[in-house]
C-alpha cells in the first residue's frame, strides 16, 4: 500500500498520516504476543516485528517513509479505538509497544503506525507500507513408505543463508515502484475489476517448497507446491486438505495464465504419491493429505473417481500445452495412461459416483462429459510424446463414447439434460470448459449453441440468480450458483450478449452490489477455487502451437473460443485503517505480482514476467540439475530458449466481452463515444476505433469487437479515455493517482 500527497489549495499544510493492522492477520486467535518496532535500517523504514508464539513465525508488518528519511515514525500497540482517538487528538502515537509480552484481544487489539510528513505543499515519494508473515519450516512431509522430509519455502533459496529477514523485507520495499508497475501492466492485461483480488486469493492458498539435504543445502530441482484446501468455514476435514484436486482443477487457468511453470509444481506432488507401488488405487486420488501443513500421504479410497481422474488428464494437459514443458507426461506416462483407460470404462455410464457439486445420482451428464473430453487430452498427450498406438486407441475411444453420450444426454434443441432420460432436468454444462480451452473438439458446435441459447433463456427466468448461474435443477442447494462453474460455462458460449450475461452475473456479486458476507462469494465461502478467476474475460488471438523436430511433436490448434473462468471471491485482508488529517487522497496500489524467481531457477535463467507466456511450443533442452544430490524421479530443468515472443494465453480468436460495468460507467463510455462522433478526422480516434479496441484494460472493462486499428490508434484511444476518465475525477474533486497524471498529457 503506498500514499502520496498533494495540497488542493497550492499553500503548505502541516501533514500526518496513520495506518494500523488487526490482530486477525495473526494465524491464531492468541491472548499473548511479543513485539518489537525497530528502525531496520538507519533513516530507511521502520518494522512491526510481532511474534504470535516461538513455532508460528514472525508477522512484520513495516513502513517506508519517503527517500529523504525526514518523516517523524510513531507507534503504539492498543485497542483500535485507542490508537484512532490519540492520533486524530495529537498526530502522533506514544511508542507504547515494545515488550517481551502483550496482551491482545482478537476483537480490537491494533498495531499501529504513523508519520510526521511536516509542513509540505506536496510529496511526490510515496509513503510505502508492506505486510509479510515469514516461517522457517513449511512442510512436513511423509510418503506412504513412513520416508518423512521437511521441507523449506522456496524463497529462502534466493537469500543463500544471509539476513533472510531484513534482506526479504529490503527488496520487496525498494522494489514497490517496479512491483506496482507489473502489477499494472497486468492489470492492463486482463478485466481486472473482476480479478484483483481473487488472484491474491489463489496466490495466497499455498507454499512452494524445496527439501533439503542432510547438510542443510536447498536441492533446487526438488521443487513441489502445496495447496491448502480453505473451504470457508474454518473448520472441518475439508479445511486442511492439501492439494485438493478438484480446488486445483477450478484455480488451474489463473497459473496457467500468468506463471504455467507453477501448474506442474501443484501435479508433482500428486504424481510422485500415485507413482508409488504403495498406491493401490486404479483411479485418481481426490488430494494427497488431509492435514495441511503437516503432509502425510494418503492412499485412501473416495467416490469422485471419474471426476479426480479427469481432472488429472485435463490439467496435466493443459500444462504441457501452456509451458511447453513435457517432461511430466513423459516420467508420468504410464500412470497418465492407466486414468485414461479407467474413464474408458467407466466414464459414459457413471454409477455410484460423486462429482465436484457432491451430486451422487447415477448417469450425470456434465460428469461423464468430463472424462470424455479427459480420454481425447490422453490421445494429445500420446501425440505429443510419439505414442502413436495411443494416439489412435484414445481419439476412437472419446470418438465413441461422445456419439453414444449425445444420444442420451441431448435434448431436440441440443442443450444438455442433467441426467440421462430425465427430459425434464437441466445442468449448466460447465464442463465443456474444458473442450474449448484445450482444443480437443469433442463436443461439436451446434452443441455449443443449443447449450448457450438454453442458458440465456433460463437467465431470464426466475429460477436463475442474480449473480450466477445455478448448476442444475436437481436441489442440489449447497452449490446453487458457484461462480467457477458460472464463468466456466460462459466460456463456452459463443453468443458474445449471452456470454456477457453470465458474466456480467458474477462481476455484479463480485463487486458488492447484492447482499453478501464481507469475506464470501454466491454460497460459498473464501478459498482458492473461488480465486481462480484470473484470467475471467482475457481474450486473445488465435495462434497455432507447434514443437520442433527436437521433440516429440504435434501440430495443434490453439482453442478458438473460451473465457478462462473460476469464481471471484473478497479477499479478507484484515483491518487495515489508512487515515490521513487535512484532506489527502491516497493512491493505493493492487497486489503486486512480479517476475517469478522459482522460473529463474528451474528454467536456469529465463526470467518469467507477468507478460502471458506464450503458446507456441519451441525448443526444449532437457538440462541436468545443479548439484543438488539424487536427481532420481526429480523433474528435470527446462531451459527455455529467450526468444519467445510475448503472446496471451491461447484461448480464442479477439472478440468482445462486457463483464457488467456499473451504470456510471456505462454512462462514462457512452459519452465519450457520442463526444468522438462529433470529432473531426485530424488524426484523433474516430467512433469505429470505439467499437474496435480490444484491451479490456482500456475501456475500464468493456472491449470492443476484433482489432482493426493499429497499436498508434490504440494507444490514441487509451490516451483519449484517460483525457477523459481525468476532466471526470477532477469534475468530481478528486486527486489524480501518479500512473494517471504522470502516463497522460493533461
């Protein structure tokens, strides 16, 4: 978080500023913690050094003045109403914290801090806040041999043993101007009215990990991710599962988005338990623990066999197509093959089973469709790998099973029954997802149109609701309207009004405008799959990938219509009061997302961006890992050549999204097209540009149709909607942020 000032009257004034943080950002409800506030480094940025108990860390929560280090810091560790009341009195604290011991009360104990700015006209320095929790071990890890291993966070390995502390909380203050700029050129990239935060949510959910050696070396090519199954509730078995399939099946497009490298880490994991002669199973595990984070492999028995084992096929795919990386399906090969064979037959007639929606009735269409399309991903994998018998022996497998499918799940209009034969039950479909965002085109098109057109129609009824999509009509109330599968069934609806109507659905919930709980989207509760909207609405241009003669190859297709869909949820961030005496606007920063160390070093070398990685295969070179001990079973390190061309995510051809901007803002857009209409053609964007764009960045969420114009003409739009967003904030009072004023002529 970060503020600058700027006096609205011209003259000086004398300037404070104030922020604090909740006790809940603490991972427990404790009556005792130890603080400690310190000057980190001389003049630079003061820290909260608060330790909950000596085994869970150290929560730090810290404050960069400005670069001239004159900023007067204070602080204090009380009730919020305390703190609030002693600054807006005095403009300062009593530095009343520092102890071996405190008393805190979950419900209002703060932690607080200030800055004397003095008598200024203007800062141009922002004024920097960061937050981090930071632990030692974050893994205890035990296979189904009793083999136990502790692994570390990733991070440390960067530091190499120095000051990890200081040296963390260094870089990420020194680097906010770089962090802030990533994080909006990713902002640019995607509708992120409807992602900021529910990225931060997936990102937030897990630990990636490295073990270590008995000499305490990090060995850097045994790199896994560990996903905690947050379910909302904060209690129960489900809350602590680690590497929940479907969970990651619903967040898996937000990675394979804007860093693919990490979707391989969450599979590993599940593939080294399943990979072992102790597993017994013939189908996919539902997770590989239930004790989050002490992670001790399970071979248990579960009841969503085909749907784990589809999840398994579609991501693994879905993964070699986005990071080029195949070194999975090939160490994999045989167990990827013995899911494929298992929906082979089981998959068309689905008996005793559960799906993702806890929904046990036998002969579930959405379900079986699943492992349909997981069974032709098989048949791409076996492509890719030069498996050509079962290339063949899968794509007539899913072939099959699709025709007979279609003449029991299919309505006269084509659009999907819930349950075969039940003529009058529906499903939303939402599975077919996976058919257009991995181009396996099993389901054909007319498919495709039956099922849209059926959705809108529902959507104008009562028994569709205001902010999503219900998933059928059986009374399975428990998962009425999950946003994931609401977006997952836009991005199958080639209707550009139909599509934007589901998604406009979800913005509304995710945007606050119905009733909701602070911390809670539809009827569920905060975890990682409702975070994995990332990418809701990209849009994308249509490439075709390919691999080299130096690997196994197949020509394919890039998906030529999707939406990459999850569902949105508030992220609660705790209570974080930002108050600032006289009158001062603050510029607040989204969550920055920076370059990905974890690509440095598995790639050796390429440094992974927020730029979407691009589809199209090229050469991989298969390296041996640095000394780091047995490498048996380990993934090998890819080294990427550094010439891939920044392209988005594979998805579709450029067309047009809306996802549900306010009524102000609409209003804002059509004022600036009818403004243009009257414009004359001296070089200025004229209205066929305003129906053209493509950056959903630049119109505030609303794209047009495909692109026409040139990058200058776009830019010229940009530039124009900005003049304009800019007469309106100032129209109504307000301060411009930085990016604004210093990115647009005034």
């Amino acid at each position: 978080m970060s503020l600058t000032a700027k006096s609205l009257d011209g003259a000086a004034h004398a300037t404070q500023v104030y922020s604090d943080l909740g006790v809940g950002w603490l991972p427990r409800n404790l009556t005792q913690v130890s603080v400690d506030l310190a000057e980190s480094v001389p003049g630079d940025f003061f820290v909260y050094d608060i330790t909950p108990q000596p085994d869970l860390g150290l929560l730090r929560y810290a404050m960069k003045p400005d670069g001239a280090s004159n900023t007067a810091v204070t602080a204090k560790l009380a009730g919020s109403s305390v703190s609030r009341d002693l600054f807006r009195l005095n403009g300062v604290l009593d530095d009343q914290i520092v102890g071996l011991s405190h008393h805190v009360d979950p419900n209002s104990t703060v932690f607080a801090i200030t800055g004397d700015l003095g008598i200024i006209q203007a800062r141009q320095d922002p004024i920097i806040w960061a937050i981090g929790y930071e632990t030692d071990l974050a893994i205890n890890y035990t296979d189904l041999s009793g083999a136990t291993q502790q692994r570390r966070l990733f991070y440390e390995v960067q530091y190499g043993g120095r000051n990890i502390q200081g040296d963390i909380l260094t870089d990420l203050i020194n680097d906010f101007a770089n962090a802030s700029s990533r994080a909006q050129e990713l902002d640019l990239k995607t509708a992120w009215r409807l992602v900021s935060l529910a990225t931060a949510q997936v990102y937030d959910s897990f630990h990636l990990t490295t073990s270590i050696d008995a000499n305490d070396y990090f060995n850097k090519s045994d790199v896994m991710a560990f996903m905690r199954n947050s379910d909302g509730s904060g209690q129960g078995s489900n809350e602590n599962r680690v590497n929940a399939v479907e969970t990651l099946y619903s967040a898996f497009p937000t990675f394979m988005y804007i860093d693919p490298d990490l979707g391989g880490l969450f599979l590993e994991p599940l593939f080294r338990l399943q990979a072992s002669s102790k597993y017994t199973n013939h189908y996919a595990a539902a997770e590989i623990g239930t004790n989050y984070s002490d992670v001790t492999l399970t071979n248990s028995a579960h009841n969503q066999r085909v749907e784990q084992s589809g999840n398994m096929l579609i991501m693994t795919y879905a993964h070699a197509r986005a990071s080029g990386d195949v070194s999975l399906i090939n160490r994999y090969y045989d167990l990827l093959t013995s899911w494929a064979d298992y929906l082979s037959n089981t998959t068309l007639l689905v008996h005793d089973q559960s799906s993702a929606d806890s929904l046990s009735t036998d002969n579930q269409t959405n379900l079986a469709i699943k492992g349909i399309i997981a069974v032709e991903a098989m048949s791409k994998m076996s492509s890719i790998v030069k498996r050509d018998a079962d290339v063949d022996k899968y794509s007539s497998t899913a072939a099959s099973l699709y025709a007979q499918w279609k003449s029991l799940a299919l309505t006269g209009d084509k659009h999907l029954l819930a349950i075969y034969g039940q003529v009058a039950s529906w499903t939303l479909g939402y599975n077919l997802f996976a058919d257009v965002w991995l181009n396996t085109s099993v389901v054909e098109s007319s498919v495709y149109v039956g099922q849209s057109n059926f959705i809108y129609n529902l959507s104008l009824t009562p028994d569709s609701g205001d902010s999503g999509m219900p998933i059928d009509n059986l009374g399975n109330d428990i998962f009425d309207e999950v946003s994931s599968w609401s977006l997952f069934a836009a991005a199958v609806v080639p209707n550009q009004d139909q599509r934007t109507n589901i998604i406009s659905r979800v913005h509304n919930r995710e945007s606050g405008r119905s009733h909701t709980q602070e911390s809670t989207i539809m009827t569920e509760g905060p975890r990682p799959a409702q975070g994995a909207i990332a990418p809701v609405v990209l849009i994308t241009d249509n490439h075709t990938t390919t691999e080299t003669s130096s690997k196994p190859h197949t020509g394919m297709s890039v998906v030529t219509k999707g939406v990459i869909g999850g569902v949105a949820a508030l992220l609660a961030i705790g209570a974080i009061a930002l108050v600032v005496r006289h009158r001062w606007r603050q510029s607040r920063k989204r969550t920055p997302v920076g370059p990905s160390f974890l690509s440095e070093v598995i790639s050796q070398g390429t440094q992974a961006t927020v730029t979407p990685f691009n589809s199209t295969w090229s050469t991989l070179t298969e390296v041996a890992p640095p000394h780091a001990g047995s490498q048996t079973d380990q993934r090998p390190l890819v080294h990427r050549p550094s010439s891939w061309e920044d392209s988005p995510l594979p998805l579709r051809r450029v067309v047009a999204v809306h996802i549900g901007l306010s009524s102000k803002e609409l209003a804002r857009l059509r004022s600036l097209a009818n403004a243009s209409r009257a414009q004359p053609t001296d070089g200025r964007p004229s209205n066929s540009l305003l129906t053209t764009t493509t950056d959903r960045g630049e119109l505030g969420g609303e794209a047009g149709a495909a692109m026409s114009s040139s990058e200058a003409q776009r830019l010229q739009l940009k530039n124009s909607f900005l003049r304009h967003e800019i007469q309106q904030f100032r129209a109504e009072g307000f301060e411009l942020p930085p990016s604004y004023a210093s990115g647009v002529a005034s």
